[in-house]
C-alpha cells in the first residue's frame, strides 16, 4: 500500500507540521511507501492530490480540517484511491462520524492501520462533498465562525456560538423554492440542511439520525423564526433536540433541488459561495473511506 499525506499547516493552530515525525516513525516500522505533501494555499490540497491518483492508486491522508478533507475529497474523486482522515483542525465533524473522540496520534495510528469501506459521495453543482452542504443563516454563520476561529482560545463550537449570535443581528430569511425528489416546497426559509453525515460547526446535530453510507440525504429545513427563538432553537440543536421545534422539518431523499429569487449563500464544508440556485445528488457507497 502507497500512503499520501496532505497536510494543512495552518489547521488546528498550526500545529500539523509536528505529525510529520509521528508518520514517518509509524511508516518507516510498517516498511510501507509514503509520501507527505504539506499544502500552500486554497485549493492546493485537490491540485496535489489528482497529480498523484492520475497515476497510481493511494490512501490519501487529508490532514487538517473539514475544508481540507474536503479538498482532499475533491482531488481523489473519480480515482481509486482511498480517502483516510487525521482530525487535526478545530471543528472536525466529519471526523465525530467515525471516531470515538480521541488525540491526533491515536487517530493517526487507527488511520494507518485501519481499513477501507464505501460510504456514499454527495455533489452539489460540480463539486462534491462528504457531510453536510447548507443554504442561507447557517452559511452565514459559517463565514463569521471561521472570522472567530482566527482568534486565540477560541475553539470549534465556541466559534460557532459567536458566529450563530452576530448573525441573528445581520440575517434576513428568504423564500426557497425546495424540491427533494418529487416533493416540493415554496417556504420562507431560516436554512436548508442537507446532509450526508450527522454534525457541522463543532459538533452541532443538525441531522442526528443521518447514516453515511444508505444511499439517501438526510433534510433539514428550519422556516423562518424570530431572533429571540433562534437563540433558544441553536442550544437544543447541539443536542440534536430540535425535530420537537413547529418550525423545523425533516425530508429525506436522493436528489435536492433549492432556487431563490435572491442570491444565497451555500456552505460546503467551511467554503461560502453565493448562488441563485443549487442542484444536490447522492452518489451511494461513491467513495471509499478508511474506517478505524
């Protein structure tokens, strides 16, 4: 087996470049190949890992957080490599799928050693992802968590609490028009959740009941509240508690579709873009994923 690790410097307070000697110890014991490529910038993880799946087959170590699992993700697309995760940013969900919470050099450990199964692929528009994709107040609150990361002693779900109470001051919810296969919906919108895994932003539950490899989307669409309850909904859906809130629905399905008369903004995995309109499809058992 061929071992590739990409390594995000800058994820998880800068402190990934240490595992480099912990991988080469382990590799070296095992007298398997590795290679360890530590990235420069946005989008270099993807540009690095297609260079070499193209012409070989390896598991591809993505170490760092959700947004460079996610371009890890993206690079080993449509190959037959193997895609491993080494917890190391500060949210991390993804990750709470599969691990029992545990430090970086275990999860490293079990990564190496453990083994590959399919899980399902999710693609929204031209790109993919692998946990939760979401449109409008949530990506919102993505874009000024990841401003409150920046800060010292401020970890993942502490980010996403301060970045959920200055988007209540900012937001404004919109009018979606929601297709998830044959059903639509024409609702005015708090956010729309669609998620392959269980958690985003630090461990909060938005889809509690969401399994990773059976082949459909778990939904969740909060319409629109006051302020004051969206500060009361956030707590229990950190418990994953809030399906017992009226303004909050669950859909499951294969294919999404969300249009707006206004531009939105799409959360994929940390990434904000702005969009009018967004088409969801999963793709079961599409990826191969290592297991500890």
């Amino acid at each position: 087996m061929k071992h590739l690790f990409i390594i995000n410097p800058t994820a998880g307070k800068g402190k990934n470049l240490s595992l480099i000697p912990e991988i080469e110890k382990i590799l070296e014991v095992k007298k398997e190949e590795y290679f360890v490529e530590v990235t420069k910038g946005v989008g270099h993880a993807t540009e690095i890992v297609k260079n070499y799946v193209k012409n070989d087959d390896y598991r591809v170590y993505s170490v760092g957080g959700d947004g460079t699992l996610n371009e890890v993700l993206n690079g080993i697309v449509g190959s037959n490599s193997t895609l491993a995760v080494i917890p190391s940013g500060t949210g991390n969900d993804f990750s709470r799928n599969i691990y029992e919470y545990s430090d970086v050099l275990t999860s490293l450990e079990q990564a190496i050693n453990g083994k590959d199964v399919f899980l399902d692929l999710a693609r929204v528009n031209d790109r993919y992802f692998i946990n939760i994709a979401s449109v409008g107040f949530d990506a919102e609150v993505a874009y000024n968590t990841a401003n409150f990361k920046k800060l010292p002693f401020v970890g993942g779900s502490l980010a996403y609490i301060f970045g959920i109470i200055e988007t209540v001051f900012k937001y404004k919810s919109v009018h979606l028009n929601i297709t998830i296969d044959e059903k639509k919906l024409n609702i005015k919108s708090l956010l729309a959740a669609i998620a392959n895994g269980k958690c985003y932003g630090g461990g909060i539950l938005m889809t509690p009941d969401a399994i990773l490899d059976d082949g459909v989307f778990d939904v969740c669409i909060i319409e629109e509240v006051n302020k004051l309850k969206i500060l009361r909904l956030f707590p229990k859906a950190i418990k994953g508690q809030h399906a017992s809130i009226k303004e909050v629905s669950f859909y499951r399905g294969r294919k999404v579709k969300i249009s707006c008369d206004e531009e939105v903004s799409l959360n994929i995995d940390g990434e904000i873009l702005r969009v009018r309109e967004v088409e969801f499809e999963i793709i079961p058992k599409g990826i191969k994923v290592v297991m500890p």
